[in-house]
C-alpha cells in the first residue's frame, strides 16, 4: 500500500537506508571509521535518530554497508571493461586498470577500500572477506581453463592476486617508493600472468600437481 508520498513503506525504509551509506561514503572518506560518529551520519543524511536503528545496528555495520556497496560498484564497472576484452591476460589488465581509475578519481573511496574497513568491528572484517572473494573470483573466472585445477584453487590463487593488488594500491596511495598507478597495474599483471602460467602448465602437464 503506497501512502501520499507515492512510496510504500519499504521504498521508504531502503530509500532511508541508501541515504546513511551516501553520508557514509562520503564521512567514512573524508575523517575516516574513528572520526565519524552516528550523529554525524545522521547529521549529514538529514535523517531523525530513530531511523538509524531502522537500517543499522551500529556504525560497524553501517561500514560494511558502505565497503560492500563500493566493491558492487566497483566489480560493476570492471564486468563492464573485462566483457569488451578477449578475456584472460587482457581482461585482467582491464579489470586492473579500471579498479586503479576508479580509486585514483575517487581517494575518498579508496580509503574506505584500503584502509578504513579495517578498523571497524566484526561485521565491516567480514565484508571485507566476501568483497576479497568476489574480487578473487573475478580473477579466477579470467585464468585459463584446466581440468587438473580446482575450483578452490582457482579461488586462492585469485585471492593471492587480489592481496597482492591491495598491498601494492596501499604503498601507491601513500606515496610510498614512489610507487604509480602504472607500477601497480604491471606488478598485479606480473602475478595474474605468473598465475596464468601456473595453471597452462597443469593444463599442458608441464606439472602433474594442483597449484597448492
């Protein structure tokens, strides 16, 4: 049942909820997890206080929210570039190129990705597991095909190349050995190709075991 506002009480409960994770992004990007408070939230969202409690347990969760929200986006647009690709090594430089694009227009969501959902609480580590998976998987899909190689460990071996891609956006993002975009997309490539031969020659036989 839609009441004068055209919503139904649903709509206004999501809609009420997308506005906390806009004023996360943008406070969790400029003062970071410890400088943001509820109020500030609530503040920004011009939202009462009583409707926080509606989407939220907590600012932890209110994180997750937020760093699960910008991993969607960010795979989004990363299908996007990889599906106008012949896949395998040139998707992944897509794809890696795309996500340094996105982080380097965008600092304030970088940091959310990078650095501030490790110090929330329980449920924003969490999201940033499954985000780590869903990344990982991505790269899994674009390794080649192999039937002497595991699903599982297709998906590790994703995981390394998406660890690897956080640690070295970290030193670029803070301008540490004067690390560029440019340095991270070939360094991440250098691991995806490394993994991409890795599982040819389990394909081929040039090794007769699994990538463990």
């Amino acid at each position: 049942m839609r009441d004068y506002d055209g919503k139904t009480a649903d709509e206004r409960v999501a809609d009420r909820r997308a506005r906390l994770i806009a004023a996360g992004v943008e406070l969790f990007g400029e003062h970071g997890y410890a400088g943001t408070s509820i109020r500030s939230v609530l503040r920004h969202s011009g939202l009462r206080d009583r409707y926080f409690g509606e989407s939220f347990a907590d600012l932890d969760s209110l994180l997750g929210a937020t760093y699960a929200q910008l991993i969607d986006e960010q795979l989004e647009s990363c299908r996007a570039a990889i599906e106008v690709t012949a896949g395998g090594s040139e998707g992944a430089r897509a794809m890696i190129e795309t996500l340094t694009r996105l982080l380097e227009n965008n600092p304030g969501q970088a940091r959310i990705k990078l650095r501030e959902v490790l110090s929330g609480g329980p449920v924003a580590k969490a999201q940033r597991q499954r985000g780590h998976q869903k990344i990982a998987q991505h790269v899994a899909d674009l390794l080649p095909q192999s039937a002497t190689v595991t699903p599982r460990d297709r998906l590790l071996l994703g995981l390394g190349v998406v660890a690897t891609a956080d640690e070295l956006l970290l030193a670029w993002l803070d301008n540490e050995m004067s690390v560029s975009r440019e340095d991270v997309v070939e360094m991440v490539m250098f691991f995806f190709d490394a993994a991409a031969q890795r599982v040819g020659d389990c394909t081929t036989g040039s090794v007769t075991n699994s990538p463990r």
